[in-house]
C-alpha cells in the first residue's frame, strides 16, 4: 500500500516557490483577491484581465500591496488566440505554470422569456467556454511538466434555482461538470483541478450586473448577515492549490452560509 510521505505541513508559505496565473485579476474582486492572497502565500504570481486600464491599475496595487510589480498580460477569455498568447507569455515570464486560478466571468439578470439568444450565449462563452479555454491550454503545459493545480470559479447557484439567474446558474453547474471531467483525466498526470461555489463574496463590479434590490435579498439569506469578503474566497482558493489539498480533485467547495 503506498500512502503520502511528510504530511504534516505548514500553513504559511502554502505555495512558496511556485507560479500561479489569475485570469480576471484586477479590480477589487476574487480574482485580485486570490493574485494577493498567492503572492502572499509565496507565489509568483501573472495578473490577466481583458481591461487595459483596469489591469495597469491592479499591477500598481498588487505591488504596493506585496512589494513585488507583477508580470501581466491582456487577454479575453472569449478569442482562443488570447489565451494561447496568454499562457505562452506565462511561461516566457514565469518558466512554467504550477497553479491556474480560472476566475474569469461574467453575470446578467433576465427572465428567461426576456432573454435573447445572444445574451445567453455571451454568458456560456465568458463563463463556460472561457473556463474551458484556458484549463485546456494550462493542462497541456501542466501534463507535459506532469505537476499542477487549477481552480475554477463556480457558484452556488449551480446548485441552487434564482429566478433571472437561468444563462448564469446553467454556466457556473456546466463548469462544476467540468472539473469534474477534467480532474478525472489530469489525475494520471499529477494535476489536481478543483473548483469553489461562493454564494454571495460582495465587491464593486458585482453592482453592475446584479440589482441592489437582488443583492439586499441574498445577504438576507446568509446566517452571517452579510457578505464574504472576496478575500474569505481567495482563502479557500489558495488552500485547493496548494500541498495542503494534495488528495482533492474533482471537488467543488461551497464557500457559503446561506440557509435553504
């Protein structure tokens, strides 16, 4: 019988030594959230966002935050030739990948008799197609290096019905399907591919795509009172990709207090 060797481990420096890339890292939400908490936690880490202005911006932060000015590349997550541009460019920068935090999406609020073919499409592409695109080219180099972990973003309401959320809930359940797919066929190759399933982590871009009337109701709906801090996601998600997680893949991880 062959068990894992030196288990006990430290909770400090959780990825010292390692890489990571964050797709849709600047602004204030989970994605800069969990760049920091990498970088904090030992990493090198590469900022990537579609939004020029937006990405200098997180790059500024990031480094006053860490005392360490980040690689960072443009990329949207919908044009294949992005992301391949990406994950070329984070070998360049970083020599390999070890860590891939899939955390770019999009959100929306429409009945599903209100909503056209488009905008249900523009949902799949970001979130579902998006996530796809960029685990398909970070396996490929984490196969060849046989080592790796990814995360990817899911949400509670892949589990649960909202009304006006049918484009968004069926894209967040597709990428709990996928990683679970996907782990199944990295784990021979040493990768581990997880995701976590927030329920409600409160940060400004959340407000252009979601009511506050919307917003006000599920704070409502968590035991706590109110929302995460983007920061209490990035926890959980620096914890899937590191040692401490060796023997999870294929794993969503509810980061929630909400009651039924």
């Amino acid at each position: 019988m062959t068990v894992a060797a030196n288990l006990p481990r430290s909770a400090k420096d959780l990825l010292a030594g390692k890489t990571a890339v964050v797709t849709a890292a600047a602004g204030a939400g989970i994605g800069f959230a969990a760049a920091r908490r990498c970088a904090e936690q030992g990493a090198r880490v590469l900022l990537s966002d579609k939004h020029e202005g937006r990405l200098a911006r997180a790059v500024d932060e990031f480094a006053q935050l860490t005392g360490s000015t980040p690689p960072a590349k443009l990329c949207d997550v919908t044009v294949e030739a992005d992301v391949q541009a990406l994950f070329d460019f984070a070998e360049r920068e970083l020599g390999r990948i070890d860590v891939l935090v899939n955390n770019a999406g999009l959100g929306g609020e429409r009945a599903i008799v209100d909503m056209a073919d488009d905008e249900w499409l523009r949902i799949m592409d970001v979130n579902l197609t998006g996530t796809f695109r960029c685990l398909r080219a970070a396996l490929k180099r984490m196969y060849a290096a046989r080592s790796g972990a990814i995360v990817n973003l899911s949400s509670v309401l892949g589990w649960r019905a909202q009304a006006g959320q049918a484009h968004y809930a069926a894209s967040k359940a597709g990428i709990m399907a996928l990683t679970r797919c996907a782990a199944v066929e990295a784990a021979p190759y040493n990768v581990r591919i997880n995701a976590v399933a927030p329920s409600l982590a409160l940060h400004p871009h959340l407000a252009k795509s979601s009511s506050n009337s919307l917003i006000d109701s599920l704070v409502k709906k968590e035991v706590f009172g109110r929302a995460a801090d983007p920061l209490e996601v990035a926890d959980v998600i620096v914890f899937l990709a590191s040692d401490l997680a060796s023997y999870m893949t294929g794993e969503v991880v509810s980061i929630s207090s909400q009651h039924p």
